[in-house]
C-alpha cells in the first residue's frame, strides 16, 4: 500500500494547548508524523509518495470561499495586531449571540471557530493545504487503480466543516477526499470514521445528502468532545435522511462492545453499496491514549484493517488523531497491514 506524505505538515507547529486549566505542549504536533512515517518505513508497508498540488479548487467544494481566504491571510492579519504569536480566539456566538461577520481578525477568527485548541501559526496555511493534497494524491491513486492508499494527512480534518475550524482541524480532508470522489464520477461514496472523537465537521458537511453515507464510532457526546453533535438519534436531513450513522460509545469502551458497533457500522457500509471508502483513520482509542478514555489494545488495530478490507472496496485511509506517540506508529500501521494481510 502506497503513503502519501509531506514533510510540510511540520510547518503547523502550536505553541502551547490550554487542556484542563493547564497551558501544555499540544497534543498535536508534528512528533505523532515522525513516528508514523518511521513505523511506515521500518514494516515495508509500501512506497511513500510525495503529493501534487491540487489548489483550492476542490477544496472549495467543501469549505465557502470566505473561509478558505480567512485562513490564508488570518496569520499575517494576527501578527500584524499581536506579533508573531500563536492565533487564538477566546470568545464564540453562542446561544443569545449573533453569527454575524466581524471586520477586525479576533472577530472573525471567534466566528470561523468552535473552541480555542486549534492555533494558527505561521506555517498553517501551507500545511493544511498540503495535508489536503496528501487526501487528493491519494483518492486519485485510487481512481487510477490502487485498491488501497494510505494518506498521512497533518493536521487532521474531520471537526472541521464548511467554515468552521476547530479540534486540531482546518481543512476537512476526508471529506474533501470524497467530494473528489463524487465530482470524478463516483456515484456513492462512504466515510466511516473510526477516530475516537466524532466526526461532527464531515456529518455537517454531508447531513443532507444521499450520495455520502457518513458513518461514525466515537466517545459518546454527552461526556466527550466535541459535545454538541454525534448522538445517534443524528440520521440525516431531507434527502439525507438515513445517510448518517452515528455510534456513540462510552468512556472505558474496549474491544468486545467496539466490535460490535464495528461490525454493525460495516453492515451499513454493505447495505449502501458505495464505489468508494474513506476511512477517518484515528487511532486516539488506544488505551493509553492521553486526552482519550476507550481501551483498544495494539493488537485490536489488525482486526479493525481486516474487518474493513473485507468490505473488499477501494479504500482511501486519510490520518485523523492519535496521541499516544509512542504506539502511534504501531498502532496506525496495524490497520494497514490487518487489511493487506485479511
Ligand atoms: C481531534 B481529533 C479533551 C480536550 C480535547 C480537542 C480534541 C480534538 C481531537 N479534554 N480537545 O478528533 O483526534
Ligand atoms: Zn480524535
């Protein structure tokens, strides 16, 4: 199986995450890529590709185009007002509040926002553009034949929606991925996001559409980020009615009772039929993840790869979370190999 990698998404470097009433080192940072990329290499998995430039274009099917300017000029906006420091909002329009469009950068990073854990440094534009293209080079290796690719995407994209950024996300590449799918020809695709977070920007994005079944398993939302989406009485819209799975779970989860909504959420997959798979590949289940509470062992990621090439699609894994840096390689990789050994 082919990796599509960029060394670039080391240029998205956060300062600082404030985490349970502490100011700490983010639990995203460009460490959780090296020790993957190194796992990659020392199993063989494959060759590791360099990805080629899509622009915004695609992109744009996704996000507004407000949204995609914000972020390519919010850095040089905020250092113009704060120096050369992380961007950071601090206050949202929720509930009695206005969503109404401010002019100054503080005002529309809090508008193109939903919480203060997601920096915008100097190098996050090129970053996150060349995360989205490490989704695009690997859906068109797809459609050129491969059965499978894996897209070594930092930072990660799912919480992200049409303009809105937040938990670690920007672009959302999954989804942009699939978009790519469809707009190539493809008449159904899936998502199925096995991240421990819920997928809440990829479900925004696709909830009233028929054409891309998201389906997700993750801590449940009544006690885990990103709170406010991700129940499972959450089933589409309209046209979409039915084209969203979600299954939530909760803290201190393991294998048996995750199985089980595994294989369930791969029936549905079944039933759908699509041409194509994304798969929303976190590995922050782990047990001993350090900002998540499901209990999944190494040994448990071999099963999750098997268990979804026996879908027997073409299947596009795009990188989410996952934060025990130590297994992160071990762990990311073994659903490679589980689904090229199944
Ligand atoms: C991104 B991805 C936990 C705070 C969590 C944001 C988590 C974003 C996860 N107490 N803050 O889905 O792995
Ligand atoms: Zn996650």
């Amino acid at each position: 199986m082919n990796t599509i990698f960029s060394e670039d998404h080391a240029l998205h470097h956060g300062k600082y995450e404030l985490i349970d009433g502490q100011l700490v080192s983010p639990f995203e940072n460009p460490s959780r890529l090296d020790h993957i990329i190194a796992r990659v290499r020392e199993t063989g998995l494959g060759a590791v590709i360099e990805p080629l430039d899509f622009g915004t274009a695609p992109i744009k099917r996704v996000h507004s185009e407000a949204f995609v300017e914000f972020l390519r000029t919010a850095h040089a906006e905020w250092r113009e007002e704060h120096g050369d420091c992380d961007a950071l909002p601090l206050c949202w329009p929720s509930r009695t509040l206005r969503h109404v469009l401010p002019e100054t950068i503080d005002g529309k990073l809090s508008y193109y926002s939903f919480d203060a854990g997601t920096p915008i440094t100097a190098g996050t534009w090129q970053a996150i553009t060349a995360s989205v293209n490490v989704a695009l080079t690997g859906a068109e290796q797809i459609r050129a034949g491969q059965r499978a690719v894996f897209s070594l995407c930092r930072p990660p994209g799912h919480h992200a929606s049409a303009d809105l950024l937040g938990g670690y996300c920007f672009f959302n590449n999954a989804a942009i991925a699939a978009q790519s799918f469809r707009d190539a020809g493809a008449t159904k695709v899936a998502i199925l996001d096995v991240d421990y977070h819920h997928g809440n920007g990829t479900q925004a994005i696709f909830y009233d559409r028929s054409d891309v079944l998201f389906v997700s398993l993750h801590g449940h939302p009544a006690q885990e980020f990103p709170f406010f989406l991700g129940y499972s009485e959450e089933t589409g819209a309209g046209e979409g009615e039915g084209f969203n799975v979600n299954f939530p779970m909760r803290w201190g989860t393991g294998w048996p009772e995750y199985s089980q909504s595994l294989d369930t959420a791969l029936d549905h997959l079944r039933e759908f039929s699509p041409d194509t798979v994304v798969i929303s590949l976190g590995v922050d289940t782990f047990e001993k993840d350090p900002i998540s509470q499901f209990k999944l062992k190494s040994e448990d990621y071999l099963q999750i790869g098997a268990r979804i090439a026996n879908l027997d699609l073409p299947t596009l894994f795009v990188m989410e979370g996952g934060y025990a840096v130590a297994e992160i390689g071990i762990n990311a990789v073994n659903v490679l190999t589980g689904f090229e050994q199944a």
